[in-house]
C-alpha cells in the first residue's frame, strides 16, 4: 500500500510502498477514504524540537482519518465489516489509577496513533477495536475526517458552562480556534472575541461565528470589549494559540473568577503576572486530546443538531498531491486540509 511516511530525522516527509498491515487479537484494519492534516503532522514535517523528541522514524503519520472497516482480529465483536468508521487517536492501557477512574484521556501510559505508532495517512490502518468509533451515517465523510480536532475544540469550550458568558478565544483563527468559536455559539454563549494574527485565518474566523476577531499587532482587547458592549472582563478565556503573549493579554483580561481552557503549549519560558491568577480567582485547567469518550458523543450529537462546522475546511487535495497541502500548511493561509485516498 502508499503511505506518507516520516522516513528520516530531517524535514520533509516521503510517500513510501509498504505491506498492509494485519490486524491481530483485538483489532481492526481500516481502509482510509479522507484523512486530514493536522497542526501535529505540521510540526512532525518540520521536524521542530518537540518532533525530534517525539518521533521515531521511520513511521507513517496521521491520526484524522474516516474509512472503512476491512478486516477484523480474532475476539472483536462489536465491529464489523463493511461499517464506515472513524478512530480516537489516544491509545490507553486500561490499568491505570487514571483509566480506571474513567479519565482515559490523561492515561499514564497513553500511545498516540501516528505519533507514537504508523497512523492513517496511509491506504490501510490498523487500530485497536476500543479505538473505533461508528458515527451517524448523517454526518458526510468530510466532516467525520476532522473530528478529531473539533474534539479539541469542543473540550476546550465545554470545560466550563458558557451560556450567556463572554468568551476570548486567543488563535482563533487556527482550525481548532476556528472550530471552538462555533461550538460556543452554538451552545449560547453571549459574545465571542477572537484574537488572531494572520489576515486569512481571522476571516476564516469571522465565517465560524466570532462576535468580534481582532488583530493583536494592532488592536486591543479593551476596546474590543467595549465594541461589543462588554463592561467587565471575560467570563471564559480559550487559550488556543500557545503564544505567550496571548495568554499574557488573556490574564489581563479576565473578569474576577473567570475560567481559562489551555489547549495551546506554550514555551516552557511563558511568564505571566501571577497575582493577576490569584487575585482575580481564575481557573486554569489544561486540556488534553478528548474526554474519552463523551466529548465524541456531545460532538456527534451537535452535528446532528445543527452545528456547522464545514467553512473551516478550505483546500481538498488527493493524497499524491500531499507536497502541494503540507506547502500551504507551512504558509498558514488555511483552515482544515482533506487528503482524499481514492483513485486518481
């Protein structure tokens, strides 16, 4: 089968001719019919510092992926051939005090497909039968292809009740950002300011729903809030961008005893004013991949009742043409990128 593989420890990526997996005890073999690109395959390209701790080569990458099961391992029983499916990328042992207490999403040993083990931008993958999810045949293929990263963004969003609330969302032009602007317009939050860099992407943001986007570079959060009739700070912060002066401007900008999601990672050298957290009584709390595996339901569930999420998807390419997609990631001038594995 083809597969894009990250091949050596240098910059790039290669498309590689490689056996179809086999599934054992326990799993599935899936055939990929779209797959997307994500800000984590980015950074694996690039081979920046967190890939070259991180990754080991060779491997195939990807983890958003819709496809079809083919194949199916000795004791799998809830699957079955034929079923369009998609996968939760975070692969949990099952034994830890974290899993056993139902938050599989912050396992001890989690395994990342694509990340830690070959992942979906290949014709064929193989994944543990837990991992699969069926999703409403409802939902279009393009659609289930990036839930997971509109699972980041609905985590990061419902972490904390947003009905009526003012809400920052800082890169809110990236996907995720893009994504976490709709879901909390659509669960009722009051405003939604986004704060984004890039021209393309605070358009792209606009289009998702954002009361309000801003350029930082020009525009500040204090007369954001008062175009949009605000008297007081934010009730919900969405830290997305894992700018350091992002999340500084957030801080600032928060109403006493308000809640921060953080999805974006800042650089380990991140300085804030922390009186501002103890004196103003805000929550920070991180947030990690999806809540396995409510966030899946509450998502597929707002799918199917009308959130619409599909003017983040902005280029489709065939997965030969996989240079071509990665190219315009690199230049930031996108929303979500589809990989089409069928015929040429």
């Amino acid at each position: 089968m083809k597969a894009i593989r990250k091949m050596e420890p240098t910059k790039g990526l290669w498309m590689e001719e490689v056996p179809v997996p086999q599934p054992g005890v326990n799993e599935v073999l899936i055939k990929i019919s779209k797959s997307a690109i994500c800000g984590t395959d980015l950074h694996i390209y690039k081979w920046d510092a967190w890939a070259q701790k991180t990754i080991k080569t060779p491997m195939t990458i990807g983890h958003e992926y819709v496809g079809t099961v083919v194949g199916i391992g000795d004791e799998v029983t809830k699957i079955h051939l034929g079923e369009r499916v998609t996968v939760e990328g975070h692969i949990a042992c099952g034994f830890c005090r974290n899993c056993r207490r139902g938050r599989r999403h912050i396992c001890d040993h989690t395994v990342g497909i694509g990340v830690n083990r070959d992942g979906g931008f290949a014709e064929y993958v193989c994944v543990p039968a837990e991992n699969v999810l069926y999703i409403d045949e409802r939902i279009p293929d393009e659609i289930v292809s990036i839930m997971d990263p509109l699972g980041n963004a609905t985590h990061t969003a419902l972490s904390f009740p947003l009905i009526g609330e003012d809400v920052l969302v800082t890169g809110a032009g990236g996907p995720i950002g893009c994504m976490a602007i709709a879901v909390c317009r659509f669960v009722g939050a009051r405003n939604v300011v986004g704060s984004e860099t890039v021209p393309y992407r605070r358009e792209l943001a606009r289009k998702m729903g954002a009361t309000l986007v801003i350029d930082p570079m020009k525009d500040d959060i204090a007369s954001a809030m008062r175009q949009v009739g605000m008297v007081a700070g934010f009730d919900i912060g969405l830290e997305v961008s894992g700018s350091p002066v992002a999340f500084d401007s957030m801080i600032k900008s928060m109403y006493n005893g308000g809640k921060i999601s953080l999805l974006g990672i800042l650089p380990d050298t991140t300085q804030i004013e922390w009186d501002k957290v103890i004196f103003k009584g805000l929550t920070l709390k991180g947030i990690y991949g999806r809540e396995m595996y409510e966030t899946w339901y509450k998502m597929e569930k707002m799918l199917l009742s009308g959130l619409d999420i599909s003017p983040v998807i902005t280029h489709r390419f065939h997965y030969t043409e996989f240079q071509k997609a990665f190219d315009i990631m690199e230049e930031g001038n996108c929303g979500k990128i589809i990989l089409d594995w069928g015929n040429e």
